[in-house]
C-alpha cells in the first residue's frame, strides 16, 4: 500500500478496487434495503429513483484493496 496523506487519500485509493456497489435505502427503526449493482450508473439511478419516491437511500461501492482480505464499503458522495 502507498503512503497515504489523508483520510481522502485513502478513500480515493479504496475506489481504485471497487467492483460492486450498493444502494442502501433506511426502512424504518434499524430497517435497510439493500440492492447490489455491477456498475455505478445503475446504482444511481436507482438511488435516484429511491429518494423522488421519499425514501432516504445512500451509494457505497464494495472494495476489495490488496492489503486486505475483507470487503472496505466506500461512500461515493457528490454524485
């Protein structure tokens, strides 16, 4: 792994390996739906899709970096 600077850094690192993602939208009182996508346009045109309906719904793109064996969710924010 690199020498990285900053959280954001990091996080534009982990988006080097996505290679799915996922729209998480809130149901209720620790209640999520979760739909997974094998690219981004999709997921955010579900996620779009989910919050002119009223639900609340975020993007996350599953990582898999070399330097780890598990699974790093990244929020992909400003879309």
């Amino acid at each position: 792994m690199q020498n990285l600077q900053s959280s954001q850094d990091y996080d534009n690192y982990l988006k080097n390996y996505i290679n799915r993602y996922i729209v998480t939208s809130f149901k209720g009182r620790g209640r999520y739906d979760k739909e997974y996508f094998d690219n981004m346009s999709s997921a955010k045109k579900y996620k779009d899709h989910l919050i002119r309906m009223g639900e609340r719904a975020v993007v996350y793109g599953i990582s898999k970096p070399p330097h780890t064996i598990l699974e790093v969710n990244v929020l992909m924010e400003n879309l």
